[in-house]
C-alpha cells in the first residue's frame, strides 16, 4: 500500500528527490546516429536496471513490512518521496541520512557504469501515487536539478535548513556530527552529496576501495576527451574531475603517514595509510586534456573582379 493512500488524497510533509541522467537526450541521439542504439541501450539498460534494484532494496523496511519510501521511475528520471511524520522533533536527521546513503550509493554506481547523474533534494508539502506526483517539494527537488550545472545531487534551501538544525544537536561535539561525512561544499556555497566517500568505508581494515577510483576516472576521461569541442558540456566533467581529485587530495592530507615514535602508533592504520598513497595514481590531469588553441587553418579568400 502507497505511503501516500489516503482518501481523500493529502499532501504529507517530504523529502523529495528528483534526479535523472546527464546528458541523456545527448547520449541516445549520438548512439543511433552512428548506428550504436542497441550497444547504448544493453548498456544504460543494465546500468539503470541495476541502479533501480539497490534503491528498491533501499527503501525495504527491516521488519518486511510498509517501504521507507516511495518510488516513481520514468527511464533515466528517478522520483523518491520520503513522508517525514515528526519533522520539528528531529528535522528528519534519520530519514535523510538514509536518503544521503541511498543516493550517494546510486550516483556512484551509474558513474562507475560510464553515467554521471544531476540531481536536487528538497523538503515540503508531497503527494504520489501510481499515476501522480504532486506538490511543493517536487518543484523545488526539479528546480536544483534543471540548473543545468554540475553533475552533482545539491540540496535545495529546505534541506540545507534542516541539515543546519541537526548540526544544532552537535555543537558541543562537532566532531561526531555525521553531515560533514556525507556531504561537501561547493565554491558556489551549494550543498551536496559526497559520493566517493564510500571509497572509504571500510577503511582502514579494509583498505580503499581502489576500484571506484578506477572506474569513476575512466568515466571522466571518457567525457572530457569526446566532449572537447562542446564547452558548456566539458565543463561538467571538468568539475567532476576536479572532485574527483579534491577526495583524494583529502582523504590524504587527513591520513598522513604517521610516525613511528608517536605514543598512539597504530601498526593496521600506519599500514593502510601507507598502501592509500597510491591514490595519487588515479587523479586525473585536466589540464592534459583540455582543447589547446591551434595554428590558423584559415583558407585565403581572393577579392572578385
């Protein structure tokens, strides 16, 4: 049964977040004119299919009983509405950690498959169901994702409010605040998902998760390189390339090789460290890759008689 059943039909308080593929319309027109259609389509099929399956197993209850959330799927449009029941208690500080897991699992794995995503998550008045999606929240979510910028997932000013409520609750301990782990800060002072941190999770037992770092410069290369000549589009995979080196840069500038002699030397920690240096591998050289200016291939015009 919909979370949004109710007869007759009600706008609940939500989270609500609308995000679809970059480029998209782009992409399949290109496939078919150079004779790719089925390629492409096996391609962004499996990539999507797989995608789709993790948010569904998401939204999945631990009980098995009524799903976290609702789901509305339209090829490379994803809508997802979160009903929030007691928003000033907590300013959902849960329900939208879990959309940040959600999400940032999603976005890496599409662009692990080749396909950078666009996206916006907003809070407010929401209504769906099998054939309607309505109200506030889904303009304000589809506002931050036609921006036509990034291929980032930005939250709206509903979000960025809620977020600052619940760092309300840490601030006589911000260092346990969990928000600065999913989320970063553009130079524009936009808010959005952090997803290459889930390079991380396992770390330092576990390593580093070297594959996404592999797969995600792969994508980006692959991006920069056809889309040379189109520099509105470059200058999306240009920032993505930039994030994609910022984590890194990060990730160890926080994790430096620590010293032998220090009183709380961690043998495991000083290993993985150590190992993670090899990040410096997978960063990408931008400017390598950018269109330099050439010789004048003018062709001389002579004056008519």
């Amino acid at each position: 049964m919909s979370l949004y059943l109710n007869n007759p039909p009600q706008l609940i308080p939500s989270l609500v977040c609308h995000i679809d593929i970059l480029g998209y319309g782009e992409l399949c027109k290109k496939a078919i004119n150079s004779d790719e259609g089925a390629v492409f389509l096996n391609k962004v099929r499996n990539a999507l299919n797989s995608a789709y399956a993790r948010v569904r197993e998401h939204s999945k209850t631990w009980n098995g009983g009524q799903n976290r959330f609702e789901i509305k799927i339209f090829t490379d449009n994803i809508v997802v509405g979160y009903p929030i029941r007691d928003y000033p208690h907590n300013y959902a500080e849960e329900e939208l950690g879990n959309i940040f897991d959600v999400f940032s699992d999603f976005q890496l794995g599409l662009a692990m498959d080749g396909f950078l995503v666009r996206g916006g998550i907003a809070f407010g008045k929401h209504y769906m169901d099998a054939d309607i999606v309505f109200g506030d929240a889904l303009i304000e979510a589809v506002k931050q994702d036609n921006t036509g910028g990034a291929p980032k997932i930005s939250l709206s000013p509903t979000v960025v409010d809620a977020v600052q409520h619940q760092l309300g609750f840490y601030s006589s301990n911000p260092k346990f605040a969990p928000q600065p782990y999913y989320l970063l800060q553009d130079v524009d002072d936009s808010i959005f998902i952090n997803y290459l941190k889930n390079a991380f999770n396992a770390f330092p037992e576990g390593g580093v998760f070297y594959e996404v770092f592999i797969k995600h410069k792969e994508t980006l290369i692959n991006g920069l390189t056809a889309n040379k000549g189109i520099p509105s589009v470059r200058a999306k995979y240009e920032w993505a390339a930039r994030y994609h080196n910022s984590v890194i840069d990060s990730f160890l500038a926080e994790n430096p090789i620590p010293i032998h002699s220090d009183s709380d030397f961690d043998e495991v920690h000083a290993c993985a460290v150590e190992e993670a240096q090899k990040l410096v591998e997978y960063k990408i050289d931008i400017e390598s890759l950018a269109e330099a200016p050439s010789k004048l291939t003018l062709k001389p015009l002579t004056a008519k008689g």
